[in-house]
C-alpha cells in the first residue's frame, strides 16, 4: 500500500448524495498534483478500482464483502484488509508499545523507531478528529461541475478546501453511490485504526474525514499543497475483469504485505 496514491484519492470518495437509478458504469479521471495526476476511479457492479498513475498497483474495494483488496501486479500478489485483520494489526501495534512503556528512554526510542519501521505507523498521536469543521463559501463552477466551495477547518485554523457537487451533476448513478458509500464507511473505520492504510491524516486525507456530503470535483490540502480536479465522469461500460483479474494471484497476510513494503 503506496503513501503515493492512497491518501490522494481517498480524498474523492466522501460520502455523496444519490443520483437517478441506472445501470451503466461509472469512471471517474483526476488530475492535479504529481500523486493525483491520471489516476482512474472506476465503479461497477458493488466495486471500486483505485489505480494509480505509472504504478503497477491498485487497490479494490468490494461492496458484498465490505473489504479492501490490495494487488501488488509485479509480485503478483493480493492482499484482503477486512475489519477483524484491521483489529488484529491494532492490537498487535497497541501490545507492543505497551511494553515499550517498560523500557529505558534510550532503549525504548530505538526500538519505537523499529516499532514504526516494521508496522508503517508513525509513532506520533493522531490529529483530533473531532475539531475538523466546514464553513460553506458558496456556488462556483469547476473544470465544466457546478458546486459548493467549502473551506475544512482543525479548530480555528483552515487545512484545506473542497468543493462539492450532487451526484446527479456530476453523472454518478444511484448503484454507484451506494458502493462509494459503503466504501467510504469502510474508510473511516480504516482511519481509526491504522493511519498508514488509511493515509497521512495530518495531511490529505483530513479533507476525507470532515463530514462533507457530496462529490467533490476539486480539493486542496494547505499544508501537504495536494491538489486535484475531477479531469472527467464517464457512464461508459467497464470490463469485469478489471475487477477481477488479481484472483490468479496469491493470497497474502496482511503483515507479509507490509513487510515486503520495506
């Protein structure tokens, strides 16, 4: 699970008000900052594609089972991230700094950095999410999309900004919207848990846990300067086997995919 691409396009999947029924696919294209630039979201049938520019993985997200799947296409590897792997990567993180408490300072210092090394979570505390809060700047129009500017502030200082349109402005259906959803429920519990499955949440994706409702076709973080613009919607059919194709490869755990990260 790459820092390049995850906190950024995590960004776009805010929880969004629901559009008119139809059945056609949905892909959405984004451009904007290095990390952002040309990545794909693509929606069909209860899935998500997330795929990255130049990268060769991709992260899915799967509706029925309420689960995120990371494909590593080189390794030729995937690995599931399911709320009970979640728990059990929590609690593994949480045993072990407890008994780093126990430790001399020097000892305990260089071993917390280890610590950081081997499960990808810094060993910083978590912003409070709780003092994120919107003000709304009202109508603009962007890249062709009418929305809602709304400035996301921690406290009294402004992060960033996003604007929002309805799901019927920007072309998302209601079967769509609904695996978004989901997704973004998903999402949130991922943030509690784990911040390097999640992304930096003292940067982007910040903006993904303010509470916002609708899609968002533009965003910018103050402090990390990532940006993006929804580039284009489509409704035009999608092959399955985007969706699909990493089931030839092998199944890992989830610390045996952390670990190859390092």
């Amino acid at each position: 699970m790459t820092r390049r691409f995850l906190p950024a396009t995590m960004i776009l999947l805010f929880a969004m008000l629901p559009g008119p029924p139809a059945r056609a696919d949905t892909t959405i294209r984004l451009n904007g900052s290095r990390d952002v630039a040309n990545t794909v979201i693509q929606v069909k049938g209860g899935m998500v594609r997330l795929a990255p520019p130049n990268l060769p993985a991709y992260v899915l997200y799967d509706q029925s089972r309420n689960l995120a799947i990371y494909v590593d296409a080189t390794r030729k590897t995937y690995t599931e991230i399911d709320q009970q792997s979640l728990d059990n990567y929590a609690g593994m993180v949480s045993t072990l700094r407890g008994q780093l408490q126990l430790l001399p300072p020097g000892q305990r210092a260089m071993l917390e950095q280890r610590l950081g090394d081997l499960t990808g979570v810094p060993t910083g505390s978590f912003p409070d999410l709780g003092n994120l809060h919107t003000v709304d700047r009202g109508g603009r129009t962007i890249a062709g999309f009418h929305c809602q500017l709304h400035l996301v502030l921690n406290d009294r200082q402004a992060v960033g900004d996003v604007c929002l349109s309805t799901a019927a402005e920007a072309g998302i259906s209601r079967p769509d919207f609904t695996t978004l959803m989901a997704m973004m429920d998903f999402l949130h519990h991922m943030a509690g848990t784990a911040q390097e499955l999640a992304g930096d949440l003292t940067g982007s994706s910040r903006l993904l846990l303010s509470g916002l409702q609708g899609i968002p076709v533009a965003a910018r973080d103050y402090q990390s300067r990532r940006q993006f613009t929804v580039a284009g919607v489509s409704r035009q059919p999608v092959p399955a086997s985007r969706f699909n194709d990493y089931r030839d490869y092998r199944k890992q755990a989830l610390m045996e995919a952390l670990a190859q990260r390092r």
